[in-house]
C-alpha cells in the first residue's frame, strides 16, 4: 500500500471525526481503536511506540492541543510505515 492510498482511505473515511471524537476521549484506547479500524490498521507497533510511557492517565491529563500533537505524531509515522 503506498502513502496515497493511505491519504485516499483517510479522506474517504469518517476518520476527520473520529480524529474530533479522539481529541475529547479521555480514554486513549477509545481514543485510537476507531482511527485504527477505519485505517484498517492492524500492526500495533506504531501505536504502541508512538504513545509508548503516556497510558491512560496520561492521555487524561494532555490538553487537547497536546492530544492534537500526539496523535498526528502517531497518524504520521503509520503514514512513514506505509512509505518504507
């Protein structure tokens, strides 16, 4: 899969708000689990490194700027997963 199709499935989808619906979770797993199943991303190694330490309390705990940034870090390197 290249990172277009990526881009493709990402704008096809309803993941714009589910990304708005992840900003006001307090739950990370709840958070990410939607985004991953409309990405039809099944390695969890990204999602395990990219929110690696924060856990749910810490997710808890970020203003929504910050949750912004962690997962476009996430969405990002799913994006460079897709690329190498």
């Amino acid at each position: 899969m290249s990172a277009i199709d990526f881009a493709e499935r990402f704008e096809m989808s309803d993941v714009k708000n589910l990304l708005e619906r992840a900003l006001i979770s307090d739950e990370l797993d709840l958070a990410i689990g939607p985004i991953q199943q409309a990405l039809q991303i099944k390695d969890a190694d990204a999602v395990v490194s990219s929110f690696a330490g924060l856990g749910q309390r810490g997710w808890r705990t970020l203003s929504l700027d910050h949750r912004r940034v962690w997962l476009a870090e996430w969405l990002r390197e799913e994006i460079w997963k897709v690329e190498v």
